[in-house]
C-alpha cells in the first residue's frame, strides 16, 4: 500500500492538538490520561526517549527493509494497534476505523473485551486477521464463550491481560463521572455541544457500547449499573491455576499483556505462552512502576530465545519504535497514537497514523544506515 499522510499532520503531537479540539474533554481526559499523578505517564516517555543510536554513514546499505515477521505472518512493519477500551466513546466507530486501516496496512490490530465493536464484526473488516485481547471473566462458562468466539473468528493471536487486577485512580475520570454511556451532567453537556462533528457522527453510529458482550448483558440493563455488571463479571488477577484452562482450550498463539517481571515472564514460559507484552498499560494502572522500555530491555536480554518479547506504553513516533527494536523489542505496539490519529481525521486517521509512523521509521532507518529492522541492535548507544 501507498504510504502517504497529511502533510499538515506530520507528528503525532499535532495530531494529538487536533484531537483535543474535536473531542469533548471527558472523552479526551480518558484517552490522554494516565492514574493518580501521571508520573508513569511522563516516565513513560523520557525512559523512551534516552535511548541513543549511532549511524553509519559509510557503510553499504542495499535498501531498508520495514517488514517483520511475528508469529509465522511477515507484517508491513514491526508495530501494531493496542487494544484501548471504549474506543467507541473517543470517536464514534473508531474500532472499525483502525482495523480497517490496520488491515489494508497489513499490520496486527488488536481488539479490547470493553471496545465497542464486536469480535465478529472486526473479524469481517479485518478478515480474521485481528488479534483479540481478553479480560479474564469469573465465571468459565463466558471465559470459554468468548475463547471460542475469537476461535470461530479466526483470531491469529489471543492476549490475555494481566496488569488490572484493580481499576487504576484516575482523577480526571472521576470528576468527569466518566461512565458508559457519559452521564449527562451539565459540564458534559455543554461539552458535548461544543463539539458538534463527535457529536454528529456519535447520532448517526449510535450511542456507543459494549458490542462483544452485549450477549451476556441482562435484558433491559439500565446503564447506570454497567460498572457494577462489569465488576460482578469479570476478574482482573490471573494466575497459572487461572491460564492453565485458557492454554488447553485456544489453540493459537497465546500472549500475556502487562508482563514487567523475571517471575511472570518465567511462568509465562512454563506454561508454554507464546508471547508477553511488556506494559505498564500506558501508565494507568500504577503510578509508582517502571516505564514499559526498562524492564522490557531486561526481559527481551534475558528471555528473548525462549518467547517472544513485544512492548507497547509510551511510545509515539516511528524513532520510538526504532528505539524499542534496538533495545530488543520483536515486535511493539501503540494505542493513544492511533486514537489520536482518528480524534483528529475522522475515518482518514487510522491510514494517516500508520503512513506518518512507517515515514518516520524509514527515514530513520535510512539515516542510520540500518537495512532491516532485526539489526536494530547494532546501532544502539545507550539505554535507560
């Protein structure tokens, strides 16, 4: 596919302004936020930014190659869309959006449990190529429902979540009384109608919601309670006694999203997962961690030959993920830039997104002299 953007977007912090803009600040506050103080959020960000790489300007370079190959499938690149929760209320239709855009870039998308879009449906768009990210429900009658939904979806990848044992403090959305779908509080409203595109476009998709699990939603929910359906339904702290039965019943490749530890990611292995996530999940769930690229430089040294390292939390722009690679990473992933990328563009801000990425992560490759992304390592400096 072509690689083109708009030039009038050329970062993602531009596209992150523009986003701001058009969406209203509840929905925005969600996106952009981290938990407690955003002290992980901005750790996040500089840990990422210290690594260093050397060029070398006169070496033969026979051409950049972007491609990676990850679990048996070569993509265009060697990132992808994270799973983000309530994608819908951010921008109306954005799951479909981005795993249009994400298909047709050939590059993985990985749809949330609590997005508003359902697995069948990106399925479709994506024609079984999408990745599914499950939170991991109480009772096993659901867990094994949605495992074999994802299966007859065609799901590659199945990732399972482990760094929300509990919800993360985030101030910003408490004081929005942030809830699905927003409660109609006089600030909301006057919000809302600052912003008549989301607004527009939220009356003709419809008021968003849980897509994937409306069938084990009560009849006639009042959506109020949501928050406590969803606490009634689901548990957040795995454990092996708790992933054993997922890895027994899904047959395809199986992922453990919000790794940071040598102890997880050695369970991990012994239960014979294909792959972690190394993630603090965008700096939301614990303030007082590590950024995401520290420990995942110390996983990928140490464990890379045994399963397959990804990072994702804190990366922004195409030398980001250059960074990420030199420092061991297979493969990374990146949620609010994209989202950025659809608040700003509308239905053009998903391709827009991953063109300006793949541009940005070219140039860089040719600066350095670096013909394929596995050589990253040869080129890096230094590291957090």
């Amino acid at each position: 596919m072509e690689i083109t953007y708009n030039s009038r977007y050329p970062s993602i912090s531009d596209l992150r302004s523009k986003a701001k803009k058009k969406m209203p600040g509840f929905a925005f506050d969600y996106l952009d936020g981290g938990c407690n103080e955003d002290v992980n959020l901005h750790r996040n960000r500089t840990d990422i930014q210290k690594i260093e790489l050397m060029p070398q300007y006169l070496a033969k370079v026979d051409g950049h190659d972007m491609t990676q190959e990850l679990f048996g499938i070569k993509y265009s690149a060697p990132f992808g869309i994270a799973p983000v929760g309530l994608q819908g209320l951010m921008w109306p239709n954005a799951p479909e959006i981005l795993a249009k855009a994400a298909f047709e870039h050939n590059i993985p998308f990985v749809l949330s449990t609590v997005s508003t879009s359902s697995i069948e449906r990106v399925s479709e768009i994506t024609e079984g190529k999408a990745w599914f990210q499950l939170y991991h429900p109480k009772e096993e009658k659901l867990r094994n429902d949605l495992i074999d939904r994802a299966a007859a979806a065609y799901c590659p990848v199945l990732v399972i979540l482990s760094d929300v044992p509990s919800f993360g403090f985030r101030p910003r959305d408490i004081r929005n009384g942030l809830a699905m779908p927003p409660k109609m509080t006089a600030r909301n409203i006057f919000q809302i109608l600052g912003k008549p595109e989301w607004a527009l476009k939220t009356l003709y998709y419809g008021q968003p919601s849980f897509e994937t699990l409306k069938p084990y939603m009560p009849a006639h929910l009042d959506l109020t309670q949501l928050g406590k359906f969803m606490n009634d339904t689901f548990s957040g702290r795995l454990n092996e006694e708790r992933i054993a039965p997922i890895r027994d019943r899904w047959k395809g490749k199986l992922v453990l999203k919000g790794v940071v530890s040598e102890e997880d990611t050695e369970k991990a292995i012994r239960m014979g997962l294909d792959g972690i996530i190394v993630s603090n999940h965008g700096g939301r769930q614990l303030d007082a961690g590590q950024s995401s690229i520290v420990p995942m430089t110390n996983l990928a040294n140490k464990y890379k030959a045994k399963i397959k390292v990804m990072v994702d939390s804190g990366l922004r722009s195409g030398p980001d993920v250059g960074r990420a690679m030199a420092s061991g990473a297979d493969f990374t992933f990146m949620g609010r830039s994209f989202m950025y990328g659809v608040g700003a563009l509308g239905t053009k801000g998903g391709s827009h997104t991953i063109s300006l990425l793949k541009t940005e992560l070219l140039q860089l490759m040719q600066q350095i002299g670096c013909q394929r992304v596995e050589d990253f390592p040869n080129y890096l400096i230094n590291r957090p």
